[in-house]
C-alpha cells in the first residue's frame, strides 16, 4: 500500500484541469485517475471541492453565512414595509 500524500490547492486544481482535458478527450475516469495517481473518491472530491483548501472552503462558508445574515436583514427589512403598505391599504376602506 502506498503512502498518503498531501497535495497543495495548486497541485489539486492542475490535476483537475489535467482531469477535466482527458476526459474531454474522451478518456474514463479510470485511466483519468490512473494517469494522475489517484484513486476515484480523491478525484470526486476534489472536484466536488473545486480545488479548493480546507481553510478556503472554512473562508467561504464564513463569507457565505455573512452574505446569508445581510440577505435575511435586507428580506426582514422588505417584509416589514411590505407589512406597512398593506395597513395603510385596509385602513382607506380598499379590499
């Protein structure tokens, strides 16, 4: 059995891109995965991962939960003024 070696995110979206030009090439994933030296489930989850390092996905979800938290706010903020508008529709007798 070989030994388990770390690849940088420089090195996992080259083999990606490398991946991505075989199997346009018409190559399977199997000889994509032979010719890198990788096993199947690696190459899945890089590209499920787009490349990306454990601390740019954490980076991401962070930027993402931020995004989610103004979104929420600006929605919140929305409906409260949509809420207002429907007041002062029922209150001039209008159905």
């Amino acid at each position: 059995m070989t030994m388990a070696r770390r690849h940088s995110p420089a090195e996992i979206r080259a083999h990606l891109a490398r991946a991505e030009a075989l199997l346009a090439q018409g190559s399977s994933i199997v000889e994509v995965v032979r010719d890198l030296g990788i096993s199947r489930m690696t190459f899945y989850r890089w590209r499920q991962e787009g490349g990306l390092s454990r601390q740019d996905l954490a980076r991401r979800v962070r930027e993402l939960e931020r995004e989610n938290v103004e979104l929420r706010r600006r929605l919140g903020e929305a409906g409260a003024g949509q809420g207002r508008r429907e007041d002062a529709r029922s209150s001039t007798g209008s159905a």
